[in-house]
C-alpha cells in the first residue's frame, strides 16, 4: 500500500507539472503570463485552430487525471491502517 501511495504521489507531481505547462503554453488574451514569456508573439504569427484545440484537449486530459489522483491519494489516506 505504501508503495502504491508513493507511486500516487509522484504521478501527482509530474502532472502537475504538465498541467502547469499546458496552461501557460495557451495563447493568451491580453497581458499576463502567457505574454511574458512570449506569448504575444504567437498572436501575431497566427496560430492554427487546430493545435490549439489539440493544446486544450492534453490540457484536460492532464486535469482529469491530476483530480483523480488527487481523490485517490485522499481515499487511501483516509482508509490507510
């Protein structure tokens, strides 16, 4: 159990992670971080449609299984002996 609680722990760190990643790799709106680290660039050389909705898709996937770690890791540490 304890092995199986460690391996939860690391998957939660490498997503988030990722998931952090992803977010700042979106296009951004208007001044913020996404614009800091060069994201105005991207608006002007005109990104595809199609990569950023592939972006939002790997965002969420990393979202769902970040959240479900996070439930898994709080069911085993309530129930743990």
């Amino acid at each position: 159990m304890n092995a199986f609680l460690y391996f939860l722990y690391v998957l939660l760190v490498i997503s988030s992670l990722f998931l952090i990643l992803t977010v700042l790799m979106h296009k951004g709106k208007g001044g913020g971080v996404s614009d800091m680290f060069g994201g105005g660039l991207s608006q002007t050389a005109g990104s595809s449609g199609v990569a950023e909705r592939n972006l939002n898709r790997i965002t969420l996937a990393t979202l769902t299984v970040w959240i479900t770690v996070i439930v898994a890791i709080g069911i085993l540490s309530k129930f743990a002996l």
